[in-house]
C-alpha cells in the first residue's frame, strides 16, 4: 500500500468504527483510560526508549532546546499523561444527554440528543503526550480518531498508540477507535485532508504554520485558531490595585501562551496614576514595552511603538501599550487588532462592563479577570482538545461537549404531515 | 470595480454592519422585517414588472415549466412572503441568551451567551422568494448577509434588494446588512468563497450540483445537505394500519422533497401481510416500486431493483423496497445507504424503538411518524433556512437559534491565575 491507500484504509477504518464507538457506556470508554493509564505505567521504560531515538534524532538535527524539551517523555511527563488520563476517565460522558424536549401541537415529542461527531483528525507537532490527551478525549466523547503527530515524534507515538491499541483490545473495542499514521510524510497529511467522505472533523494544533496548512489543505471542516491577541482595557473606573494585578497576571504568569495579554490599553483619565507604577512593575520583570505617543509623554523611556505592534501576538515578556480616549476607542481598537479570542475590561463601572461583554466579538470575555482564564479548565469545561475562533460549531475552548454535536429524536404515534 | 473587486467590497461592508448588527435591539430587527412585508405590499406591481423581465427570458430560453413556476413572483407567492416575513417578525430573537451560568471555584461566573454568526453568504437558485425568506432569517439572527441568487432572476432579485434597502434606511440600520450580489457571474460566486476572512459561514440552497460545486470551491465553513435518501423499517411489531398511513404520507404526500421516504424496509415477519396491501395503496396513486427479490416473491408484478436503487434520491413517485430479516438487517442497510438526513421505525416494541433512535447516525429519528417531519417549521425551530447534513455546528434543520453561535463571558472580582 502506498501513503494515499494506506490514509484511506485508515479513514474508513475509523468510519467503520464509528458506529460503535457512539454505542460505547461510559463504563468501558472509562475501563479503557484507565487501562491506557496503568499501561503506560507499566511499560514506562519501553515508551521512553521509543522517545530517546527521537530526541537523539532531533538533537542530531540541531532542533532547539524548547524543541527537544516538548519532544521529551520524561518521568514527569509521562506522570502527567496518567493523571490527565485519570481525570478524563472522572469527566461526565456527554453521549446520550438529551438537551431538551417539546411537545408539538400534534402530539409529537421532539427532543435534541448529544451524539459523537463521527471520525476526527487531529494533527499537530512533535508533543507526543498530546498523542495520549487528544486520543482520550476523542474516546471519551464516543469518537475515533487519527492522529497524524510531528515527525521528530514518531517513534514515541507509535509506541503510545501500541499502548492504546492493546488496551482498546483487551475491552473488545475495535483497535480503529485510534490509529497514529505511522508516516512521516507531508503526504499523509494532505491524504488525510481530502476524506470528506468518511472524516467529519479536522483539528490542527501547534504554530500558526501548521494550522494555516491544514486550512489551505482541508475539505473537511477545521476548528482552529489561528493566534492569540487578548487586550485588557483598564477603564476610569477601574480598581487600580486590581488593575495592576490582573494586567501583571495576564502578561508575565506565562507570556509564551495564547491567552496571554499582548496589548493593555489605558482609559486617559486612568493613564497618569496608573501608568508610572504598572511600568515600574512591568520594569522589575523585564517585560519590554511599547507604548504609543502618551504612554511616552508618561514615561519618555518606553520604547515608541510601531504599526505592526498593534495586533502582534508576542508570545514573550512584550506588551504593547496605548493611551485611549475612552471605552468607544478602546471597542474601536479591539475591533480592528483583536484575533477575536480573548478580551477583559477592568471597571467598577456597571454600565461600561455591561456594554464590554456585549460588543466585544471575542470567544471570550471578562469583567475584572485576567485574559488566561480562557482554558477549558479554567472554565469549567473538564479538559480541552483545544480553541476555536472561527464561530461555527464552538466558539472558544473545546471540551468534550465540543466533540459531540446533537441528532434531533422523535418520539410519535403515528403521525402524517397533511 | 471589476467582479473580484466589487464582492470583495461588498464582504468588507458586510463584515463592517455586522457589528453594528449584532446590538440591535429585537424591536428595530422586527420593525424593518414587517416594513419589508408592507413595502413588497405597497411595491407589489414594480417587483412583479421586474420579474416579468426574468421570467420572459428564461421562457425564450426554453426552461422547463418547473423552473419557470420557481421564478415567477405571482400574487400567490407575494403573499407568501409577506406572511413569511410576518412569521419570523414573531418568532424569539436568539441573540443575548444566556444558556447557562455557572460559577468557578474561585468565584468566577461563567456563563455562555448567544451571539450572531457575523456574515452569511447565501448562495441559491432563480427562486426570488427565496431572497426575502433568507434576508430575513438573518437579519433577525443579527447576521449580515450577502445573497447570490441565480443568474435567471437578477432583476427580480435586485427589486426585492431595492426594497430591503429602503426598509434598512428607514431604521437607520447600514443598508449593508442585506447585500445581494448584482452580478450574474460564477466569477462573483467564486470571489465570495475566497472571502474566508470577512465571511464566517455559506449556506448553499439548490440541488446537488451547485452545492457540490459551492463545497468544492469554498474556502469558508459550508452547511449543507446534498440530498435526502431516508428510509423507513416497518418492524415485525409494527401497527400495520399506521405503518400503512405513515409509509404513505412519507412517499406521496410530496414527492419531491429531501424528507420524502425513498426506501421502505419491511421486517420479513411483517411482509406476507403488510406488503400485499400497501402496494395495492401506492398502486393506486400510481408509485412505481422497485422491490428486492423477496418482495417480488409476494408480488411477482414489482420490478426488480437495480443495485443503485438503493440509496437513490428519486425526488418522485418511485420506492425502492426490501424485505429485511431483523432489525439488525435494517440498521446495516440504512448505515451503508442512508444519506444521514432521516430515518424511521414503524414498531410497538419498546426496545426496538429505543435501539433505533440511538444506533442510526441521521439528523432526524422518528419512531412511529412521517419522515416529512424532518423541518424547521414541523419541528418546532420556527422557521428554516436549510437543513444541514454534516455534523458541524448544526445537524439537522437549521432556525434561528443555528444562525447563531455562543461566546463565553465571564464575570470577575479581579481574579487572576496562578
């Protein structure tokens, strides 16, 4: 078989599949995480063998120190496979929840069911663990999955969908519930992307690279997001100290994240106390600012901002700052730079919190929080398969609701249209 | 402006108002559908001039009298619409819902709330009363759209365009809420799908052709259903006398229609007595059946059917027929042939009612009605701008509330992560 023949037999492996997967009780889907977990418990040092040929690889290949580290199934992260398989296994199971019922004037009862979504791909870089998160989440939720990995990571996936086939096998599931392709070829994943046939849902994750690829590429609907630029707009009204508080948060807790702050804009009334000490705290954590022309009437040694500032998602100890006349500036400049994922407003004022959460058209929004609490954790969600800013199906974090979409079932006694 | 230009301007004002859109109150929304309703009324002898043009050339140009009929705005159709627009005026606005709050260990409320989808691009055939039924929906959804109707209907089109406008500017609204495209071209449709930045989702209505083609070229979300191949089991335990009425209404009532039953499956228990009289009942409305050979066993006088009368889409008096050996039987075929739009089950047996609502993969599963009942309107939604068959975002007949998506908003006291 060569690559296209092999994706293709893998797609209506997983469609065949498919079917019974979405008729699986919670208690085996559970049975099977929890097998996977104690599986890779027991076979700990097979799996990081695995992995050290590809870290050796990758070293050899002059890949960088952040690389080889997510590369890297270390006792630590092979620990924390396990615990978020445990934690998936705890997670309430959406398929089957009936999300409401009506009765219509003819005595038809019509109500919305939770169902899986089908066949999902998931493709994303050399992170092996995601190998092992992605895959528990898809079951979980009832769906298969094909897992098209980083090809620095291949030895160590295959590894782990060894591990996941047996465990698959052991509670009589079909072992196509999870597949890895097991090519490292671009080929493959361009295979993959024309199944619209048979593969109801593509996921990328990783670099704006690989996720404006799998777009361009994909016949089947993709849920992504492309990057994170979250604003904070510190209004007059704010509570200054807790202003300063959430602005350090967002910016320095984990400046390389998605959800961190990349531009805080200043109310003008707030500017002149607010500015001078939130800088002087900025300042002690090294985080380099950019400020706009009154941002640097304040403090004259803020580095002056350009263009291409607004709207940058830095991922690092930067921030762009701008001085804004009030709240319909601040909406002006969201509109135009955000990446509609992230915006908070600090304010003790009801009426412009109110009117922040209304118009602000991000997936999601906050009054008096940091923008880091957009995670499907942090939510309230249980775990997260990842975040979509594109509108359709889930706006936001994806959790295992976003994995199930609903059938409409109805109950009649033998009714005709007429 | 040449084509490209032109649509490529006209996505960018849409995307403009759809801000603006998406604060409108209900009562300005309802206020500009019912002046439509008042200004087609008003305006009825100009919109039906103009399509005299439209319907006059594709007479010249030989259309069958079936595409004429779907072109021409008589007083009948005209009144439609006005009571169309009149009905969704009354229908709930979805957008502002909060569907559900709930509160974080650390004191954050999160809560999801209804937001429109942004802009809609709506592409279709030479059927006018489409683009006022499709404006509306979206209008009341907060959405902005951009229509491309067909190539026969330009001037019929533009006349109802005119009169939205008017309606628009009445309320103060941006007329680029409402845009139809004054562009017979594929060029222009085919612009309006690259538009994946300023346009969040396409909706194709017509028949497989433009939206395989719509599907094909699209670089935007698409809901669609290509066709609707359902079927109907009438089980051993089936009411006969209801299975009658039931395999009846599916078929005759309204042949042509994505809802209409194209297969009937009938449990080989059931057969001897049931197949004999409800042949004689299609017979007698002139259906042709097209049966497997144990069906021709009961009636020798039944054509056989060919191998791809099984999951055909025959749009008219034509049933293809099989007797099946078990439930089992029933759900493999509708797995392998089904077209995931609706499926049903004639039976008085309790479990195999439940097993069918929960083994078959369709949008709409009946136990003991009509497969006709798969529609907005039937349903409960409202009205219905299509019914979607992938399982993205909506699976099913699309209203109001599928016009919309969520976004989280989320109430702090300065929360931060740590």
């Amino acid at each position: 078989m060569n690559i296209p023949e092999l994706v293709q037999h893998m797609a209506r492996e997983a469609k065949g599949a498919a079917r019974h997967l979405g008729t699986l009780s919670r208690e085996v889907k559970d049975r099977i995480i929890l097998r996977v977990a104690e599986l890779i418990k027991e076979r700990q040092a097979q799996i990081q063998a695995a992995n050290r040929l590809d870290v050796e690889a990758a070293q050899a290949q002059g890949h960088a120190a952040a690389f080889i580290d997510r590369l890297t199934l270390s006792d630590k992260v092979c620990d924390s496979m396990i615990k978020g398989l445990k934690e998936v296994a705890v997670l309430p199971d959406p398929v089957g929840t009936v999300t409401g019922m009506w009765v219509r004037p003819n005595g038809l009862k019509v109500g919305k069911q939770r169902i899986p979504l089908g066949v999902i791909g998931f493709i994303y870089e050399s992170r092996p663990n995601v190998t092992v998160d992605a895959a528990a989440l898809c079951l979980k939720s009832g769906n298969t999955v094909i897992l098209k990995g980083g090809k620095e990571a291949l030895n160590s996936n295959l590894a782990l969908a060894q591990v996941m086939r047996d465990a698959l096998a052991e509670a009589g599931v079909p072992q196509a519930a999870v597949q890895v392709i097991p090519s490292v070829a671009r080929e493959a994943t361009l295979e993959l992307l024309k199944q619209d046939d048979l593969v109801d849902l593509i996921i990328p994750r990783g670099g704006e690279g690989l996720i404006r690829f799998v777009a361009e590429h994909s016949r089947i609907p993709v849920l992504k997001h492309y990057k994170g630029v979250c604003h904070i707009f510190v209004d007059e009204a704010a509570d200054l100290d807790m202003a300063e508080e959430v602005c350090f948060n967002a910016k320095v807790q984990r400046p390389g994240v998605c959800n961190a702050m990349e531009t805080m804009l200043v109310h003008e009334a707030a500017a002149p106390d607010f500015l001078p000490r939130m800088i002087a705290r900025y300042q002690k954590a090294q985080v380099e600012l950019r400020g706009c022309p009154r941002t640097r009437e304040i403090d004259p040694l803020v580095r002056p901002a350009q263009e291409e500032d607004w709207g940058a998602e830095f991922l690092d100890l930067i921030l762009a700052v701008k001085v804004v006349p009030d709240l319909n500036a601040a909406l002006e400049h969201i509109a135009r730079y955000s990446s509609n994922h992230t915006e908070a407003i600090i304010t003790r004022d009801y009426a412009r919190a109110q009117r922040f959460l209304q118009e602000v058209d991000s997936s999601v929004v906050l009054v008096n929080a940091s923008t880091r609490f957009n995670d499907g954790g942090e939510l309230g969600l249980g775990a997260e398969i990842g975040i979509n800013t594109s509108k359709l199906h889930a706006f936001g974090p994806m959790g295992l609701e976003e994995l199930t979409t609903t059938k409409f079932i109805v109950y009649g006694n033998g009714q005709i249209r007429t």
